[in-house]
C-alpha cells in the first residue's frame, strides 16, 4: 500500500512555508505606501509572526540535500542570519510574551543552523564526504540538540562508576512510566522552591545602579567607589536562584516529560509482533531506518544522557564549572563555534599554548555575542554586561589554569577541592552582577513565570 502522498517530511515544511509566504504577499498587496516607510514596518503580528518564520522554513526547505555548492551554502548562511537579525530588528514593538519566545527560539536555532552549516560543508573535499556517515537534512537534527560528550559512558571492564549501573538500551512501560512520574515531582519541587525565592526577591528589592558594573569596578579601583552593595548583592543571588531553577525546569525537565510521553505513545512498544508497524512509518513521516535512529536518540535522550546543570555549586575550578555543570547542552556549541575555529586559526602561527588561549577566548566571545543577542531583542538595551562579563570568565579560566594547572580529576585531597570551590564562588560572585543586573534593568519586559509570588505582590 503507498503512504499517503500529504503526509511526507517535505510537506511538512513546503505547507507551512506557503502559507507563511501567502500570508506576508496579501499583507503587502492589500497594506498602504506609508506602512514600509519606517523600519522595521508596523506590521500585525501575525505578519511579524510569518516574517519570522520564513527563513527558518526555507533553510529546512534548502538543506533535504547535501550542500555540495557554495551557493546554497552561502543562502542558507544568509537565512540563518536574517532569521536570527529579525526579533532584534522588531524589538520593542510586539508583546513581550510572543516576542521573548521569538528572540530565544531564534538565538538557539540560530546556532544549531551555524552547527549544521558547519558540519556539513561538503563541497570543500567530496572524497571526505563520501567516508563520512549518511546525511542527515537540517529537519532531522532538530531532535538532537546534545553531543555524545554528555552521554553516561556505557560500562567498562573493572569500572566502579555508579553511572553505569544507569545505561538503559531498551527501557520497559514500568521504566517510562517512573520516568514521567519523577520527573514531574521534581519540577513541582523546583518550582515551588522559585515560588519561595521569588517571593524573598520581591519582599526585599533594592534599585539598580544606572552605570554598568564594568565601569562601577573601574571606579573602585581608581576612585575606592565601592562598585555593589552588600543588599545588591543578595537581590541579585536571589534572582541568580530564580534564573537556574527555571531554566531547569523549562529548559529540561519539562522537555524531558515530553519526549519521554512521545516516546510512549509513538516510539515504544510492548509488543514483539512481526507484523507490528508504527504509526511514524505507516504515515510516510520516517523511514524504518530513521525510526530506529529516532527511537535509539530519545532513549539516550530521556534517560542515558547527563542533566542541564550538574551541581554547578561543586565546580573546583572554571573548566569543571563551564564543560561539565553549566549549561551542558549548549556549551559544546561554543567550542564547536568559537573555540575551535579560533585556536585552528591561530596554531600554524603561534605557540599550542596561546592557541589554546585564543581559542578559549573565542568560545566566551560566541557565548558573550548570543546572550548579548538576547539582552538586545529581549530588553532593547545594551550595555555591554555581558560580553564583559563571558569575557571576563575567560580570562579567569586562562589564569586558573596557569597558576593551579589542569584539574587532576584523581585527587583525593578534600580540602584542597573545597579551598578550590570557595575561591571559585567568590569570583564568580564578583562578577555576576555583569550577568543579573541587565535583566534588572527593564522590570516592565523580564518576567519570570510565577504564581503565589505574583499574588503576593498585586495584594
């Protein structure tokens, strides 16, 4: 029996992108000479809406095949760029809602289109290409947004590790279930704990310094003007805690309690039937291979891959704080972005050391440029917080590491990791109103997600 013509990965994205060309072309046709006098143009936000959206659809139009010319490598560098540039442009013009949603969906896919644009250049050597696995088309690599890196490691003869004992290749209803369950308690657990913490953040605000902090520090080194004060301090932890927990549980948790309900209603199955067939492949949507693929990510995914965060808190030195514990399903687009291109530039010139440095220098600097990204689309203000900031903690990392070395990860002295720890904390303590205090500065567009705290404050 054929597979239903509609029901095709192609259209998938060929009807939605004409609709969204449809929808700006009879706006245009039908909207007046004054309208796209200004820049950008006042344009409903259903428009804005299609706007948006248009090069995201045409860059997963062009990329169904290799990209073995440097013509439609070059487009589909424009449309990322373009689909990147477009809630900056319109910022400030739009609710906030709709707009903090565009400007983040367009910083994170923006650098997953930079990953596969980079990964994907074939036409620089075809024989590479043809030693290299099968391609995949920009659509499929939507699902996977982790490395390898922050999978558990499967077991090793003589290994003592805990994690392995964890390694699932082929989890159970009961499995699925108890992961649903869990998850789902400790969401409402961590947003309990914002509840609280926002609440203490609201009961005790203090104002904001106008002057960035960057400048404040040049004043208490020139003048003895302290740059923050002690209740500056606790506000910006408190809002610091606020930012973890929900990036926590709305970065992770709550997409990890969708997959693994995905999972269970179209991946997994109970029965071993040879005539079994699922619906994802009888719709024409995957391919048995892709399914196979697809169902081996979202076991990883759901249940043998690392968390967001890792204990941040524990972190001995910087390397162990930015590659293992903060943000671990983004930090490796840096060094695929930033780090490496930087330090393979600089190595046929200098020393591997300096190298090296550079190329750290370049990972803050892509990190600095797509948080500064968000603060620009999200608040429409920049004052340079933090790319001072980011750049900051590489200088930090590159002077951990020349004064106490690499960290040995067989040490056994304590004490010596807890001296390390301490250290650690208070510098990053020192600089992190670089990072709290630009979302501080507009209280009218920043706004956390909450419910009892917010009652709190209108009553």
């Amino acid at each position: 029996m054929s597979q239903p013509g509609i029901f095709t990965k192609s259209n998938l994205v060929y009807i939605p992108l004409s609709v969204t060309i449809a929808h700006i072309s009879q706006f245009i046709f039908n909207s007046p000479l004054s309208v796209w006098k200004e820049f950008p143009p006042n344009v409903p936000t259903s428009v804005y809406s299609s706007i948006f959206f248009t090069p995201f659809l045409l860059f997963l139009s062009l990329s169904f095949e290799p990209i073995q010319t440097r013509i439609r490598f070059y487009t589909l560098l424009s449309l990322a760029l373009i689909f990147v540039s477009i809630p900056i442009s319109f910022r400030g013009k739009y609710p906030t809602l709709l707009h903090n949603f565009f400007v983040s969906y367009g910083s994170m896919y923006g650098l997953k289109m930079l990953l596969f644009l980079k990964f994907n250049r074939v036409y620089l050597n075809q024989e590479d290409h043809n030693k290299k696995k099968e391609f995949k088309s920009f659509l499929w690599t939507l699902f996977n947004s982790r490395f390898n890196s922050y999978i558990i490691p499967p077991k090793k003869d003589g290994s003592n590790e805990k994690e392995n004992s964890l390694i699932i290749t082929s989890p159970t209803t009961s499995q699925i279930y108890k992961k649903i369950i869990n998850r789902i308690i400790i969401s409402f657990a961590k947003l309990l704990l914002l509840e609280l913490v926002m609440f203490n953040a609201i009961t005790y605000t203090s104002s904001i310094p106008e002057k960035p902090y960057q400048l404040r520090l040049i004043e208490f080194f020139t003048k003895g003007i302290p740059a923050i004060t002690m209740p500056l301090m606790l506000q910006n932890l408190h809002l610091f805690l606020c930012l973890y927990l929900m990036m926590s549980v709305y970065s992770y948790d709550i997409l990890i309690i969708i997959s693994t309900i995905f999972y269970r209603l179209f991946l997994h199955s109970s029965s071993k039937a040879n005539n079994y067939k699922p619906i994802l492949i009888k719709c024409g949507l995957l391919t048995p291979s892709e399914f196979v693929s697809l169902k081996e990510w979202m076991i990883t995914t759901i249940f043998n891959t690392k968390h967001l965060f890792s204990e941040p808190w524990m972190a001995s030195s910087p390397r162990d704080f930015w590659s293992a514990r903060w943000q671990v399903m983004i930090n490796e687009s840096f060094k695929e972005l930033g780090y490496l291109p930087i330090k393979n530039t600089f190595a046929p010139i200098v020393p591997k050391k300096i190298a090296n440095t550079m190329g750290v220098f370049g990972a803050f600097g892509v990190s600095a440029l797509l948080h500064e990204h968000l603060i620009i689309g999200n608040f429409d203000i920049w004052t340079g917080e933090h790319l001072f900031f980011f750049m900051m903690h590489g200088v930090i990392f590159v002077l951990w590491e020349a004064i106490f070395g690499r960290e040995n990860k067989n040490e056994n002295l304590k004490v010596k990791r807890f001296l390390k720890c301490l250290l650690l904390l208070v510098i990053n303590l020192s600089v992190l109103p670089a990072f709290i205090e630009p979302l501080r500065r507009r209280p009218d567009l920043f706004q956390i997600p909450l419910y009892l705290a917010k009652y709190y404050q209108l009553n």
